[in-house]
C-alpha cells in the first residue's frame, strides 16, 4: 500500500507517521515540499505520487488568529481538502481527513452525533465546515473524523501550555465552563492506521462523516486538573490553580460550551474505539516524565 500523508510536522501528523510506518510505503509531505495554498502543486504532487490512499493531516489551526485571516484559514481549511479529493476521485482512491467539534455551537445537553445540525461559531470552525461539504461535493470516497482538544508530546497544545504555566508562574486561572473530550494525537493516528489495516476498500462501503474522540468528558479546568496533578506526583512545584467563568477569559473567536462528540458511529463501523480520556493524558504525562 503507499500512503500519501500530507503535513507529518503537526500533532496528528507526525504520530500517523509513526503509526504508519508498519503499513506499507509512506511518502509524506510537509510545508517545505508542498505548500498548500499553491493549489496546482497540490494537484501536481498527488498525480505524480498516484498513492493507493491520501490521509491530510494538515490545517489552519491557530483559531483565534484565524479571525484575521479567514482568507487564509478557508486556502488551508476548505480549498485544500477540496482539490485533494478532486484528485483523488481521478485516481480512484480515498481520502482521511480530520475535521473538529468546533462546527457545532455548544448549545446541546448531550453529546452531538453526526446527524446534529451544525453551527460554527468563529472563522476556524467555518472553513473547517466548508472543507467537510467540499470533500463531500466532490464524490470521493472519503472518511472525515471530527475530532476534539487534540495534545501530545509535541506540537502546541493545551497540555504542553499547562506544564509550562503550571512549573512558571505562581496562579493559572483556566476555563470551567467549556465542555469536551481531550483526545491524544497518538490515538488518532493509531485509530487512523487500523482502519487502513482493515482494508482500503471498505472506505467507498464506510464513505462520511465520523466523530472519533477520547470518551468521557471535562472542562479546561478538569482537563488541567489531571497535568497539575501529575505534576506534582512527578515532584514538581506547581501553580495554584483556580476555575474560571469563560466571560473571564476573553478571545477573539468564539468557543462552544459543549462539544462532546459521540462516538456510537465511528465504533460500530470500525469495532474501534479510543480509550477515556483521563487515563490518555496521564500515560501521556508518564511517558513525559519518562523521557525528562
Ligand atoms: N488541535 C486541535 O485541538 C484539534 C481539534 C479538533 C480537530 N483538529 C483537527 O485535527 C487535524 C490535525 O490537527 P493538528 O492539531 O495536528 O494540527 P497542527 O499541529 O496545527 O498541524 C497542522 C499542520 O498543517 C500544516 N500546514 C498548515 N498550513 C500549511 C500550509 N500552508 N502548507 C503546508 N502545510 C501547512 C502545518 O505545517 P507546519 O508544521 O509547517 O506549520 C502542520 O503540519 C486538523 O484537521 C485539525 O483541524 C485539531
């Protein structure tokens, strides 16, 4: 099998290339070989490379930023995925993408299936959508997972922002009121690579939209609770940490309060499932410690 993976420098990416790495050939492409608002070279490099499969795992992810550049965020976000299923529809081959919780509004009490109407509330969230309905107007057989909170061992992200705070300052004040499932890089892209082992075939049978999360819920504050926690386990001084109301907490874009996404779609189609989330962030934080 040869596996396109385009963006193996971000969280996702870099651990599909690790989780990859069993399957078969693997020919990644990062910024300095494709840049991705360069819409012919994404053309270009897909029918040289004629892969079997293409997984992206690339995006516009920076979502208060993307307030100032919606025009960049939808080049990334929508356009991008929009042409890398039109290639793949030439060459007959399906296409992995990820999508977020952002595209709907928080405004639920329970988690959100993939039937819930969508409702994004900031610029990351709306290209993010419109790159969902572009794959889909293109007739690819594709798989998008909409996926949540995403941190690792690298990249940016809310875990490695919490360490850094947690051993630098005296008091952190993180969010109490937003509510959704932390989910490991490193369990996407494992997740990602099962169902490739299950065969490539079945992605036209399986061909939509799925939510693939970590299960359980917590808000910011809980998520933050556990590293605090850990770290001090681990023997480290850290900050008072302390709840805080949203409105306290002012960003350019807007976040839903809840975006628990269910998960009963993704398992029944591919008997797979990732494991709750607390015990994630602290084999996570371990293997951190581990590697110190
Ligand atoms: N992070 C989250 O909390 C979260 C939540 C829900 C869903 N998701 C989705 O999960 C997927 C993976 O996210 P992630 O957290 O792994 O993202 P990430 O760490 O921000 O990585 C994004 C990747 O996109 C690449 N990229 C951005 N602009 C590019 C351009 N113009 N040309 C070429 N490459 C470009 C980056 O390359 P460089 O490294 O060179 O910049 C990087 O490899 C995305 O679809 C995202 O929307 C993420």
């Amino acid at each position: 099998m040869k596996i396109l993976l385009i963006g193996a420098n971000g969280q996702v990416g870099w651990e599909c290339q690790r989780s990859f790495a069993s399957l078969g050939k693997v020919i990644v492409l990062e910024r300095q070989q494709l840049d991705l608002t360069d819409t012919q070279a994404i053309r270009d490099k897909i029918q040289h490379i004629s892969p079997d499969i293409i997984v992206n795992a690339t995006a516009y992810t920076a979502v208060d930023k993307a307030e100032q550049e919606p025009q960049l965020a939808a080049a990334i976000n929508t356009l991008a995925p929009q042409v890398m299923a039109e290639e793949a529809v030439k060459l007959d081959i399906p296409l992995i993408h990820y999508s977020t919780d952002y595209v709907f509004d928080g405004e639920i009490g329970r988690a959100w299936t993939e039937e819930d109407k969508t409702n994004p509330q900031n610029v990351y969230g709306k290209t993010k959508l419109a790159g969902e309905q572009a794959i889909a107007a293109t007739g690819a057989a594709y798989l998008i997972l909409r996926t949540s909170w995403v941190y690792g061992a690298r990249g940016n992200n809310f875990l490695r922002t919490m360490i850094r705070l947690a051993t630098e300052r005296d008091k952190v004040s993180v969010v109490n009121d937003q509510f959704g499932s932390p989910t490991w890089s490193r369990d996407l892209a494992n997740a990602t690579a099962e169902i490739m082992t299950q065969g490539i075939e079945q992605i036209a049978d399986k061909s939509g939209v799925y939510h693939l999360t970590a299960a359980g819920k917590t808000s910011w504050y809980g998520f933050a609770q556990v590293i605090f926690e850990m770290l001090q386990q681990q023997g480290h001084n850290v900050a008072e940490l302390t709840g805080i109301p949203s409105r306290d907490y002012p960003t350019p874009a807007a976040r839903p309060a809840y975006s628990c996404l269910n998960n009963d779609k993704f398992k029944s189609a591919f008997n797979l499932q990732i494991p709750e989330w607390e015990g994630q962030v602290r084999l996570v934080m371990k293997s951190l410690a581990d590697t110190d």
